[in-house]
C-alpha cells in the first residue's frame, strides 16, 4: 500500500520503518526539515535499538522517502497516518497545537483530490479528540463529509522505548476505532499480518483505551514500590514476596478484578488494607497509592447513594445485603453502608438478600449487623417480588438468576433501576436504567 506519514517523531519514524520494511510505499511528512532530511539521508532521527539499520535499509531499498510538503504526502498515497506529538500543558492538559495544525492542512490538501482516502490518528489523545478536533477541521478543510467522503479512525500504538521494533512486531493486540467496515478493513491489510488479534472498536473506545493502558502501567509500577519500601522496613525480600504475587495467574495476574462494578467489601479486603497501611505508618514509610484505596472505595459507594437521593424519591427497595453473592458475610458490605445511608436520610427503605436471615447470623457478622443497622429485622421482607413491587428506585446488588427474573418481571414504567452488578438483557426491564458506572 500507499502509506504517508505525519510527524516523523518517535512513533512516527519506527511505524515507517516498519511499514516500509514489510514491503509498503512510504512517505514521511513532518515540518522539521532536519527529520525530513535525515531519513532522506538513510539515517535515523531517534536513538533506538535497530532503527539505524531498519532506516538505511528500507531508503535504500526505495521503500521509505520524505517530503515536506502535505498536499504532496496526501496526492501520492491512500491512507495516512497522523503520528505528532501531543505533549503536556502546565495544567496536565494536552497540547493539541501541532495535531490541530495538521488536520488543517490535511484538510485543505484533502480538498483537492477525488480518491477516497483515510487518516489514521495514531497520536495519543483523549475521548472525542478524534470526533470534536481533527473530523471538524478536516470536514472544513476539505469540504467533505467523514465516513462518506473519505475515512477517519484512531489507533493507538503500543510500543517501548527501547524494545520498539519488537513490540511493533509482537503487540499486545492492534486495535482499530473505525468509522466503517471500509476503513477497518483498510487498516487489517497493513496490520493483519501480526501474530496477534485484531480487534474493531468505535473511535472513542480506542481513544481512551490507551490512557487506561499506561495508567495501569504506572498503577503497577507504584504499587510495586510502595509494597518495595514496606517489605525493606519491615526486613522482608521484596522481591520474593513480587514474585510470588506474579506466580498466581487465578487473581493477581489476570482478568479477576478488573471490571468496572461496585465497591469491595467483606472480611478481607477492607482489614487486610487497613492492617498494612497501619503498618507502613508505624514504620513511617509513606503510600500515598495504598492509602487512596479505601477513600477510592468510599467515594465509590457514595456515588451510588447520591444516585439515589438526587431521584427525589422516598421508598427505596435494596436488592442484596450481603457484600457479593452466595454469601450471608455483612461485615464491611457496601450495601450494608447504602442502607445505613438511606435510614439516616429518613428514607423508606425494605431489603431481600437470599442469603442473609437475621435470626440465624452469629458472632462477628451478627455483631457487625446489629451496631450497624440495629432494627434490621424489621426491614427485610421475605422475596424479591415483594421489595420491588413496592419500591420507587430498585437498587440491584446482587446478580442471581432468580433475582434478575423477578426484575424482569415486575420493574414499572414509573420506577428507577439502579445497577451495581451490570444486569444482562437490560431490554427486558421497565423503567429508568442507571448504572453505577457504565
């Protein structure tokens, strides 16, 4: 294929490289003339592993050139993609100078020619950059209508430095936020070929995706280094302990925990936190990371229960007491601190958890409830249909077949339904659908 390629920075320079080495046309475009120059030379701007050779080669070859001159770059090929930088403001902003420069003068280059084309944003930007920035100042340039006239999509890159050439040919996955089958498809015959899947997203799926991707990488990093200073005072390898948390596949290294839902809870969780960060105290050594957990968790469930009081609606029906499902364990349920919440509110509350009679609950968990909500009896009620039917907003905390079937069929057209578990087949309900996060 016909490649150009916009901003010949560090991701620009090696997505050339590589496209042209894997037997493409490429031309590079970037308004740094010494850029432009250099790899017109056979050299390489930007110091990494192997580019100086991958440069050499593929404008030896005749497969990689230079221009600066956009509408040149736009005339001489099909597809383009928009590689420039998109550094930070002093307020932690984006600076989105030179990618709105470039869709200008894609714009207006796009203008003059009738072949249907597609830019490709690989530049790391923030949800709606794509569809409020870059499509209004092509569309005006050009005088044509994305997704009709020519072709706009967002993928992100995911390449290291250090080890980029290598991670361009092994990623994780390429993903395509695409504005029709036509342009995805496009986009698969450039990289189709790499040993990994090949996923089609909307635009601003993708735009986001790359932010959750290196936030979860900074995420692991400080986790890993907090946990490095408590282990080092408390005299304990920090290394062995890391390498035994990585060992397990089942919760630590995988999907387990990483679906947005509602807060945690339980016997575990909130004391083991708490017990580690009195710790880390005790042996002064700070975790600004470790302590925002069980603030982060707290605000999580007051969002909900702001959900409910910004409804203005008094009779409040709680699906599930327990802090998951198949289980009677209140002690630090977040559900039990939304109904705490409600009662303070003088709000009417009634509650049915499958799991949970009052009578039969012992020891710690009894004791738990009745400091906590010390007329808990009288608000539970004996089956779901009963607290739904006579219940304003719905608040569905636990997930069971049983309990979604009796949703289905008794939610109102005048109700609220709120969903801390992600309910399927949300078309079967009646009323107004909130979720606590999605």
């Amino acid at each position: 294929m016909k490649v150009s390629i916009f901003g010949l920075g560090y991701v620009g320079a090696v997505t050339a490289g590589c496209l042209a080495r894997d037997g493409h046309e490429v031309l590079g475009c970037d308004i740094d003339e010494n850029k432009v120059e250099l790899i017109r030379r056979g050299r390489t701007p930007i110091i990494e592993n192997g580019m100086a050779e991958l440069i050499s080669e593929t404008v030896r070859g005749g497969r990689l050139q230079t221009t600066g001159d956009t509408l040149e770059a736009l005339r001489r090929t099909e597809v383009s993609l928009i590689c420039v930088g998109t550094p930070s403001l002093p307020n932690g902003g984006q600076d989105l100078g030179a990618l709105r420069r470039c869709a200008e003068q894609l714009g207006q280059a796009l203008r003059a020619k009738r072949q249907h084309h597609v830019f490709v944003v690989r530049s790391t930007v923030l949800p709606g950059t794509v569809d409020e920035v870059v499509r209004p100042l092509l569309e005006a340039g050009s005088a044509k209508r994305a997704g009709t006239d020519f072709g706009l999509c967002f993928q992100p890159e995911f390449l290291r430095e250090g080890s980029s050439i290598r991670d361009y040919d092994n990623p994780p996955y390429t993903i395509v936020g695409a504005d029709g089958p036509r342009s995805a498809e496009l986009l698969r015959s450039l990289f189709g070929h790499l040993p990994c899947e090949f996923v089609v997203t909307d635009v601003r799926t993708a735009e986001l995706l790359k932010y959750c991707c290196n936030t979860f990488h900074a995420l692991k990093i400080t986790f890993a280094n907090e946990v490095g200073r408590i282990a080092q005072a408390l005299g304990v390898d920090s290394h062995a302990v890391m390498d035994l948390v990585c060992r397990d596949r089942q919760l630590n290294i995988s999907t387990a925990y990483l679906k947005p839902g509602f807060a945690f809870g339980g016997s575990c969780l909130p004391k083991d936190v708490k017990a580690l960060l009195h710790a880390a105290r005790r042996l002064d050594v700070e975790t600004p990371m470790l302590s925002g957990i069980l603030p982060s968790n707290l605000l999580h469930v007051e969002r909900a229960v702001e959900m409910v009081l910004d409804s203005g609606r008094k009779s409040i029906g709680l699906i599930g007491l327990s802090f998951k499902s198949g289980t009677d364990d209140l002690r630090e349920s977040p559900l039990v601190y939304m109904a705490e919440r409600f009662i303070g509110k003088g709000l009417d509350l009634a509650i049915h958890d499958p799991e949970v009679e009052v009578a039969r609950l012992v020891g710690a968990n009894r004791r738990y409830i009745e400091e906590s909500i010390p007329h808990i009896s009288s608000l539970m009620r004996p089956t779901s249909d009963e607290v739904i039917r006579g219940s304003d907003v719905v608040v569905v905390g636990l997930g069971e077949t049983a309990l979604l079937e009796s949703l289905y069929r008794h939610t109102r057209d005048d109700q609220i339904v709120l969903d801390l578990v992600r309910i399927p087949d949300r078309g079967r309900l009646r009323g107004t659908y909130r979720g606590v996060c999605w």
